[in-house]
C-alpha cells in the first residue's frame, strides 16, 4: 500500500512539474514582444522543433524554403531567430558590434580547464589572443612553405586516378576528394600524411582517431627537435615546427594545450570543409559542360603558352580568372556549413530587421546557404551554377559589395583562419586535375530533385558540415 501511494505522489509530482512547464512556456509565448514573427508553430514553445528539424539532415533545405515563405526573418526556436538581410549582417558579425557566439557552440569547445577551441570560444578577447597566436600561420606569405606538401598529394592523388581510368571502374568522387584533404592538412600542419591517399581508403576515420594521432605527432616532432642535425630541421615549413618553435622562445604564448588545440582544429575543421567544397565544383562542372569546357580551355591555353607550371603553383592559379570564378561559385551554391551561424544580441546594440526590433539576449544568425539564394543580391538566377557572375561584377565594381554577403567562411572577426589553406588546396589540385583527366558524373550518382523534377544538386546529408554522398563518377586519362 505505502509503495501505491508512493508511486502515486511520484506520479502526480511529474504531472505538477510538467503543468507549470507547459503553463511557463505558453505564457512566455503570449507575453513574448516578437510573437508577431512568423515560424512553425511549435518553434514559439521549445527548441524540439529545431532539434527534429536538425536531425533530418537537411536543415539548410529547410532554412532556404521557410525564408522563400515568411521573409527577412522567422522563429528556429524561442528566442532564437534565422535572418536573411544583408544589412543585419554587417551589425551581426562586423567588428567591434559585440555580438558574441550562441551557447550551443560550447559543444565544440575542447575539454579540459583553460582551453579554448578558437572556432568556438564566446569570449572574444581570449579568441582575439588566440588567434593572434597563429594568424601568421594562415596568412597568404606562409602558404608558399605548404605548396611542396600540396604537390605531393597532388601526385598522389594523380596516381589513384590513373589506376581508377586504366582499370575502367566507377569510384566514390568525394572518398577521394576526402582523402587528399586530409593528407594535404596532415602533411601541412605536422609533414606527415595520414595515409589515406597511399591507401586509398580512410582506414580508421572519427574524432578519437584523430586526436590520438594528433598526439602521437606532437610528442614525435618534440622528441625530433632535441635530436641531431636539429639546425636542418628547423627549416621544415610545418605548422607544428613552427608553432614549436614559438613555444621553445616563450612557452606561455604557446602551451601544450595550445598545441593540441590548433592542430585537432586544423586537421578536423580543414579536411570537412575543403573536400566538400571540391566536390561541389566537380559535381558543378560535370553538371555544367559549357562551364566545365570554359574552364578546361583557359587550364590549356595557360599551359600552351607557358603561364602556368607542372605543377601549378599557387600565384599562377590566381592569375586564372575564370578558375577562381569556378571556385567562389561552388563555395557560394553549396556551403561547407549548413546551419545558421548564430550570435547573441548585446544589450548595447539591438538589431531590427523586417520591422521587428529583436531584444538583446536573443540568438539570431544567417544561414550561408539562405544568403547564397537570394536573389536580390546574386541576381535572379541565384540558383544556378554561373561562375561568369564574379567577373561580371569585377567589371561593374561590385565584387566588394557582393562579398559582404559571400559566407562561405564566415565573416567578420570569426571569420576561418584556414580560409587561405583551403584557396590553396583547391586553386592547386583543380587545373592539375583537369589538364590530366575527364571526369564524368554517373547515371548512379545520388542527387537532389526540386517539386518539378528538377536536378538541384547531390544527394547530401547535414548535422552542421552539409556532407555529399553518392558522388558517383568515372574518370579517363586525357
């Protein structure tokens, strides 16, 4: 009897707690200043929605419709906000406006007490120091010092395809476009490569992997520069001897923690982004033969007449214009990142957007992918493939204008610090590849479809990195 009764009381508490929940939230919900703004009926209640939302994989689909259906701004969750308006992003993610990063980036911090991961540290003096720390790292004089180890995945890379045409066999594009991005940033951050390229397979794969390795590395490069011959050693131009190096003159710039930090984030944030990026400007040009032979042309016509190396080097990639039109445009039609980038408006500077003065505590953020679509500022074919439109507004002045709304690493202050390694990485391995081979988009390729039948894209899958799968093709020696 006194266990009934027990279980009763239990029962009725719960009962109790959830009858204020429900009665807290749906009063929150009346008395809510911004309840006029649009969204899905249970987003004004709890963030359930967007967390459904979310785990269905394609969120940035999702974004891009409900904006084409409510506007500038609508509710993802209570107090929380996905925006599209070029002028809110200047006050959003400019310099010095103050708004920090959302708690839910916390996710992405690295354990432990006194570290700070840089992409997701709130605390914008501490991310300030941080990256300070390394920027140099990143800037576009260093990347001379990581093209030897670009050329030597390019090679490898190079080889894999040679197998795959000679042998006649369909392959996973974006594994390989996988593979050399991981090699590339192995190489570049402790000149050594993961091994997936020799292989051609990723083997092991996962976080837990990859910090172990990330370790393992550390602990060699430190063991290597207190041995023999360390005076030719110290010209290696990787990312880890040079961080050690500022380490041995002043330890507390540069901690252990410091160490692991920087490079678990160089290796997890550049391969995801990098080999998305690539595999949509194949995908794109295989989709588009009018751009893919545009492209191929000013390739050939460079090397005809003697403009660019075997194999290219970085300057000369840049002077590809129609090459780098390519690149911005597949950044711009598939974002690595499919979720909105959210940030927390400060008491000192609420932002209005669409007539609705949001208040400070707020979470609000733009979604690369719903600022790519529209059509007010790319134009009305925003959703096609067209690399011309970047010289088309170099001509007309524009490209500056236009880039205030290019998010394809961010903006502002917590823009990527790797974006430079990334241009580089993809401005040296497309001409390689396409001055060797063709490639060819199989029949068996997984893609998406609109309501008309239309083709809009690859099959993807995304939780935060918007992921490509069933990237199916062929490839032939030209």
């Amino acid at each position: 009897m006194l266990q009934l009764v027990t279980a009763l009381s239990v029962t009725q508490l719960l009962l109790l707690i959830t009858g204020i929940y429900i009665f807290y939230v749906t009063i929150s919900a009346i008395l809510d200043p911004l309840r006029s703004v649009p969204g899905p009926f249970l987003a004004r209640f709890t963030r359930l929605w967007y967390l459904f939302a979310i785990y269905k994989g394609n969120f940035e689909l999702r974004d891009i419709e409900i904006h084409r259906l409510y506007g500038a701004i609508w509710r993802v969750a209570p107090g929380e906000y996905s925006i599209d308006d070029i002028g809110a992003a200047k006050t959003i993610y400019g310099h010095g406006k103050g708004y920090v990063k959302a708690p839910w980036y916390w996710a992405f911090m690295t354990p432990g007490p006194g570290t700070a991961s840089l992409f997701a540290d709130q605390d914008p003096h501490r991310h300030a120091i941080n990256r300070r720390k390394i920027s140099s790292l990143y800037s576009m004089t260093s990347l001379v010092g990581y093209e030897p180890a670009v050329n030597n995945c390019i090679e490898l890379l190079t080889s894999r395809f040679c197998e795959i045409a000679d042998a006649g066999k369909l392959f996973d594009f974006q594994h390989y476009l996988q593979c050399y991005a991981f090699d590339v940033i192995g190489e570049i951050t402790f000149g050594k490569r993961f091994g997936f390229l020799d292989l051609g397979e990723d083997k092991e794969g996962g976080f837990g992997y990859i910090a172990n390795w990330t370790l393992q590395q550390i602990t060699a490069k430190k063991q290597e520069a207190k041995g023999p011959n360390v005076s030719e050693k110290e010209t290696t131009p990787d990312f880890i001897a040079r961080l050690l190096r500022v380490q041995e003159e002043d330890p507390e710039k540069i901690t252990n923690s410091d160490l692991f930090m920087m490079c678990t984030m160089n290796i997890v944030a550049g391969s995801d982004t990098t080999a998305i990026s690539l595999s949509s400007l194949f995908y794109h040009l295989m989709r588009y033969p009018q751009a893919y032979k545009k492209l191929q042309d000013e390739i050939d016509t460079a090397a005809r007449k003697g403009r660019i190396s075997n194999p290219i080097t970085f300057k000369e990639a840049q002077d590809l214009p129609y090459l780098q039109a390519v690149i911005k445009e597949a950044l711009r039609k598939h974002p690595a990142v499919g979720l909105p980038m959210q940030r927390v408006v400060p008491n000192a500077s609420p932002i209005t957007v669409a007539g609705h003065t949001i208040p400070p505590g707020s979470s609000v953020g733009i979604n690369a992918w719903v600022a790519h679509q529209n059509t007010s500022v790319f134009g009305p074919d925003a959703s096609e493939f067209r690399p011309e439109r970047w010289l088309e507004y170099e001509e007309q002045g524009r490209n500056g204008e236009i880039e205030k709304y290019f998010l394809s690493f961010g903006m502002g202050s917590r823009t990527c610090i790797g974006k430079n390694v990334s241009l580089l990485e993809m401005s040296k391995v497309v001409p390689q590849m396409l001055r060797t081979f063709e490639f060819v988009i199989d029949e068996s390729a997984e893609e998406r479809v609109d309501g008309t039948g239309k083709v809009v894209g690859l099959e993807s899958y995304s939780r935060w990195f918007v992921k490509q799968k069933g990237f199916m093709g062929r490839v032939r020696r030209r």
